[in-house]
C-alpha cells in the first residue's frame, strides 16, 4: 500500500467521527500520522508535497479573494433591498466544488470528476465570510514548534479543504479547477387570512 492511500484510509476512518467544521483537525492528524510508517510521514512533508501544497494555497487565495468580492456585492444589493421595503430577508449561499485534472490516472470521461464540496451559509459576506482573503495565517500548524508545516502560510479555503471539503494533502495536490456558485435568495411572507376569516361562524 502507497504512503498515500494509507493516509487516505486512515483519515476517512478518523473523519466518520468527525461531522462539519473541526477546530480539533491538528489532533485529528496527528491521530492519523502517528500510525503511519516513518517513511510515509516523511513523503508526506517533503520538500516537493510542501511545494504543491504552496502553488495550490495560491490558486485558492486567489478563489477566496474573488468569492469575498462576489460576497460582498450579492450582500450590499440585498440590504438595498431591504431598505426599499422590496425584501423581508435574504440567504446568501456559495456552493464549491473541486475537480481534478483531465491528465490525472482516475479521471472519467463525462464525469464530473469531484474531488470534494464546500457550502457556506450567510446573509452577510462581511461578516459571516470574514475570514476570506483577509490574508490571516489559517495554518492550524503555526504553533507548533516541532511540525514540519509550521512555517507555511495557508489561506482560509485551504483550511477548509481539510476541515469541511474532507480532503487529504494527496486530494489537495490533485485539485485542478474550483466550481462555484453562489445562490442568493430573496424572501417575502405574505399574509391569505383577512378580517373575516379570523371570526367565529354565527
């Protein structure tokens, strides 16, 4: 068995007890890694796999920066919405997908080819999506003296390829294209019952 497919294997057995967003991921890992053999934690951190994990952090910066725009723009005409009395509320929603490569060994012709999904929820881009784009270090290895990854600055939407898209580093490495869509909706309630239906029948 490859290093890589015994972390698979081992991540997707810890991540079944896991559900949603996890702030214990470091943890999570370190679960993981601790059983695997010397070498394969080594190929893992190479200096190589730290270089794709890099050029894809990259790639996804510049995702998050343009989602935080879209964000920002669904949310500003929605509020003007509100103000004119046109809307009671609003939900703004962003769907992502990542896909692999059309070179790469298990890509299937007329398949979406998925890799993983993210979805986020929110009526505010500024504040529900903070943490998009605003170039804070998100790596959950920062403080770590000791691990291999603690000097490396890692985006928001990377985080969450770990966290909620439940990708491994080989799953990272593999992502070629990011799908997403962001759904706005508008929301009125309207009131059917009149005066005279409220009464008692005499």
């Amino acid at each position: 068995m490859s290093f890589l497919s015994e972390i698979s294997d081992k991540l997707a057995k810890i991540e079944k007890e896991t559900t949603g967003y996890c702030d214990d991921l470091p943890d999570m890992w370190e679960k993981a890694f601790g059983t695997l053999t010397e070498a394969g934690i080594m190929a893992v951190y190479s200096a190589d796999c730290i270089e794709i994990y890099r050029r894809i952090n990259e790639k996804l910066l510049t995702v998050e920066k343009g989602m935080k725009r879209d964000f920002e723009r669904a949310s500003a005409h929605c509020k003007s919405l509100l103000a004119e009395g046109a809307i009671e509320d609003y939900e703004i929603e962003a769907n992502m997908s990542f896909h692999l490569a059309e070179n790469d060994p298990d890509y299937i012709e007329d398949n979406d080819n998925i890799l993983g999904n993210l979805t986020f929820h929110g009526k505010s881009a500024l504040e529900t999506f903070s943490d998009l784009g605003d170039g804070v270090n998100q790596n959950l290895f920062r403080n770590d003296p000791d691990h291999p990854l603690r000097n490396e600055h890692y985006c928001y939407l990377f985080r969450c390829t770990h966290g909620r898209a439940g990708l491994d580093f080989d799953g990272i490495s593999r992502i070629d294209r990011v799908w997403v869509d962001i759904n706005v909706k508008y929301q009125n309630s309207y009131t059917i019952k009149d005066d005279r239906q409220t009464g008692s029948a005499s």
